[in-house]
C-alpha cells in the first residue's frame, strides 16, 4: 500500500471519531509575528493532543482477536492518553508505561480512560524492557508512540485536512511547522502534503538543547540528543528520530528549527491571548518559531500539537508573560 | 422578511468571513458534570468572542454609501471589538464608545483592530447621550448590542450551526444554555432553532444579583436589574432585556439560570483543563450552569461566548480553582 493511501485508508477509519480541529489566526498576533500565521489547533483533538489520531488509527487496525486481549503504550504522556482513550472507545483494555516524573495531568487523565498505568525511573529504569515484559506476559499489543505505519498513517490526517484548510485559505505555498520529537506526525503530514498539497513544505521545530531532529537532517544521518531529558518541552523530547520517520523527514523536510524554552512559554500566552487556546510547551515550539524564527517568509502554518499542561505551569506563563 | 429568512441572509453574508466555531466535549469533563455537556466555543470566534457576527452582520446590511461614512458603538468590549473589526474588513471607519472601566485587554484590541475609542464615566455621564451626539454630528450608522434585527440575525448564525452540529451529534432534544446579556444571542439562537431544530430549547443564564432576563422571563414583563455594574460577568451585564429580543425570549425561551460568580470562575478553569479553552467569566456562565445546575438532564449544549480576559484574572483563576 503507498503511503498516501494508508493515510488515506486511517482517515477513512477516524471519521466520526476524531475531530477536524480548526486552522486558527488572528490579525492581532499576525501583526506581532510580522507574517501572517495559520495555526492548526490539535489542543482542540480529543485528549488535548493530535495523538489520539495515531492512538486510534492504531488500535482501529490491529485484527479483532489481538485488539480484544488489549494494547500497550510507553509514553511521557500525550501518546499515552491517545492510547488509552482509544482502547477505551473500542472497548479493550490499557496497559501504559509512564515515567513518575510526567505531569501529573497527563498521568491523571491516563488513569481516568480507564487505563492501567505503570510508573517507572526514567534514571535507573528501561521503559522498553518494562513494556516489553508486560506486553509478552499478558498477551498485549504494542502500540510504538511513533515509529509504526499505522501510526504514522494516523497522525497523517492532520495533513489531509490542512491541504483543504489550506486551500480554502488560497495559500498554494507555504512553510509548515510541526512540533517534533520522534517524527511520527511530522512524517505523516509530510507524507499527506507531499501527495495533496506539495507547495507546503514541512519543517520540523524542536527545543534548543533537544534538536536531535535538526541535527540528524543536517548530519544526513541519525543523531541523538546529548541528554535523555530536562527541557520543560516532556511531549517532545525523544532521544533520537525514529528509523521509520527519519528516512520521510530526509526526504521530505527542510531544514529543522529550534526555539529556546522563553520562546515556547511565550508562545503559549500569545496563544491564550490571541486565539483563546490552551497549549503546553511542547505543542507551542512550532508556533513560537512561526511567531520568532526569521526568514520564513509572509505566511506561514504551523501546528499547535498539544494543551495537556500542568495547571501551576500555565499560571506561572501568564505571570511572566502575559 | 420571517425571522429564519433573515437569519438565512445574515449567515450568507457571514460566509467566509466568520468561523464556524467546534462543538466541543471531553469525556473526562462530562465525568465531572454527571452529564454530557456541549459546548459551542465561540471563544474561537474572530475578536474572541461571537460578537464578531452580529457586528459583521450589521456592518454589512448597511446601505453601501452609509457604510462608508462609518459606523458607532457603545460597548464595554465584545460588542466593541466585534464591530471594529467588521468596520476595518470593509474598509470603513469606527468609533467605539466604551466604559473607562472596561478590561484593558478589550480597550487595546478595539484599538488594534483600527477603532477610535472615546472613553466615559459609567457613573457620571450617559453612554447613549454621547454616543447619539457622536453619531450625529459625523454622519455614523449607531450599531446597537443587541437590539437591532440584523444584530440578532448575526448571531442566529450561531443557531443554525448548532442545529447542524446537534444533528451530526445525534441530539435531537436538550436544554440550549446560553450566556445572556441584554439577549441578542439568545434571541438569535432561540429563532434559528425554533426554524431548524424545535427539540432544541433555549434556557438563558445569568451571574447571581444581575439576572434581569430571568426575573424578566418570571415576571412575563421587562424588569430591570437593581445594580447597573459590579459583575466580574462585565460581558453580559446590561441594565435589562431588550425591546426587541424580551418578547423572542418569553415566546421561546424556558425559565432563566443563574451562576454565582465563583461557579462561573470554576468553569472558567475546567474549560482550560479539559477543552484547552480560553473563557471570560461571561463567556463561561452557562457552562457553569452546563456543569453545576441541577434538573437539566443528561444531556445539555451550551454556549462558551467569549475569550477576552484579562490575564491577572485568569492568574487568578488559575491559582484558585486548577
């Protein structure tokens, strides 16, 4: 099956079960940017992120018999809440792999769809050997957070409905940033607009410090990131690009960007401000670089991938930047 | 012209111009509600609130060589972004007449979006006195709040979304809670769906001490609010319901709600957590009710009608009750 019609074969799958969320802007934060700036709001998805696309596409394809025994995710938090409320909806059971040092929303919401969530040291312990152990005694069915077809193909969406959104927007041409960490999504809505769309090319924005992305696209290689964590962007921060996605990315994508994490909290007050969303850093790293990175042009898209965000943390944003 | 007919007309020229903002649930918020609660997030709306319909509406239903000589409003906010925004889109001048105690964030963007702003004492000098010798002496079309036809057409847009969006849903019948002021929206939404989906029956809300529409709809007759301000509601305090929207409410609307101010507070934060939403109190009263009230069912759609909130209030907020 090609790439296209996989995505095409999972969005067919998530209608009536995922929401086609809005391509917001507004003049005012235009004017701020000093470009126009098309924001694609995921936070609005079902579980606050655009994983619970790949979550459902996912689960949607495994065959009846293994989904019935159940699923498994490792997660930080976003894919885990997309895993667990999809199982939820279809009916099976959820086993998540979660490390303590998540936000406790995430691990909160986890456990309220219902899923079993298993905590880990992300210091000392494996979170792979962990899921790996579980999934084989219990007869579950890993659910990868990115680097897994169907996954991929499900986070793809996004870029089936920006190609319309766009269109009906008249932009024929234009960068598309996507928050990055292992590349699923942005593989999927490279993939999408490659077929549907390919006047908007996809760039990939990641923290300062945490640009194993960029930097592999630079090397033309995989590179990992020096540290395994500690940027307050934990939706995004994976060690390395996966080695389903990065082949996409390096086909497909321009070169990365990177923002500081001030940058990041920014871009969330600018988004409450300006769009009334709420996003957590890891979702706002594209929007603050459409808003902060220069050279990109008069118009740009980009995704705002996330709003699950510790309540003390959005409080502290608002103190010092709003 | 019917009622539905014109609302028909305004929703045509809307199109294009205004969004059709999402109908919004979380399961883990029904959860909190013991009952499925939809919320139709205006919020998203250009100029953050869905004033942005009824000003365009107007803003366009002006005779053309009217329209160019510009146009006036009276409004602590919502009302005033909405129509400077429509007015600056066509390419028109406005001048907005708002109280000196309106939020600052409401003053600064009218101002942003191309408006004059004249300021004025709420306790000493009389806003429509100002406001008509304004008008008259440079030749501007005044844009009531509410009651004018064409604003309440506007804002009937809203209804025919909702009678959409109920359908794809699959809700037939359930209470239609909206955050009412001086009633154009209610009014609105109440006519539309009288034409488009009659199981669909408004209920009004109100902050606790400035519910003149409930006591109104009680009484069967207009009675007025003992207070004229005071509310952290500021959106939809008005003195009393209005001539024209009052006998569409007590035609079609059941009895009034009403929030105390910290419901409508709680609201506000739930909506950050579970719908990534950005609320002002009077944008989140009747989701306060959606979530708080009780006999309302199982089923409830309500209105989220404005985002315009100052950040220190929503610090506030946050700090409190997230």
């Amino acid at each position: 099956m090609s790439d296209i019609a996989r995505i095409e074969a999972a969005a067919r799958r998530l209608r009536g079960h995922i929401r086609r969320t809005p391509l917001l802007n507004a003049p005012l934060l235009d004017r701020i940017a000093g470009r126009q700036v098309f924001v694609k709001a995921e936070c609005l998805q079902w579980t606050g992120s655009f994983k619970a696309r790949g979550g459902w596409a996912a689960v949607s394809a495994l065959p009846p018999e293994l989904r019935a025994q159940g699923v498994l995710a490792c997660s930080s938090g976003n894919h885990a809440q997309g895993v667990a409320w999809a199982a939820a909806a279809h009916g099976v059971p959820a086993v998540i792999v979660m490390p303590s040092d998540a936000p406790a929303v995430k691990i909160a919401n986890t456990r309220a769809y219902g899923a079993e969530v298993v905590l880990y040291d992300r210091a000392t312990q494996d979170r792979d050997a962990i899921g790996q152990a579980l999934a084989g005694a219990r007869g579950l069915s890993l659910i990868p957070p990115y680097d897994h077809d169907e996954v991929i193909a499900g986070q793809g969406s996004i870029g089936l409905e920006l190609a319309e959104q766009a269109a009906e927007a008249g932009i024929a041409a234009a960068p598309v940033l996507t928050c990055c960490g292992g590349g699923g999504m942005t593989a999927g809505i490279a993939l999408a607009l490659e077929a549907r769309a390919p006047g908007l090319r996809v760039r990939p924005v990641e923290p300062a410090g945490f640009d194993d992305t960029a930097r592999s696209l630079a090397a033309g290689r995989i590179v990992r990131n020096e540290r395994p964590s500690g940027s307050i962007c934990d939706a995004i921060v994976t060690p390395q690009p996966g080695a389903l996605t990065f082949p996409i990315l390096h086909r497909l994508c321009g070169p990365g960007l990177t923002v500081s994490d001030d940058q990041a909290l920014q871009a969330m007050a600018l988004a409450f401000q300006h769009l009334r969303i709420v996003l957590e850093p890891g979702g706002a790293v594209a929007l603050a670089a459409a808003i902060f990175a220069p050279d990109l042009g008069d118009r740009v898209i980009c995704t705002a991938s996330g709003g699950n965000v510790d309540p003390r943390l959005f409080h502290q944003v608002l103190g010092r930047f709003a």
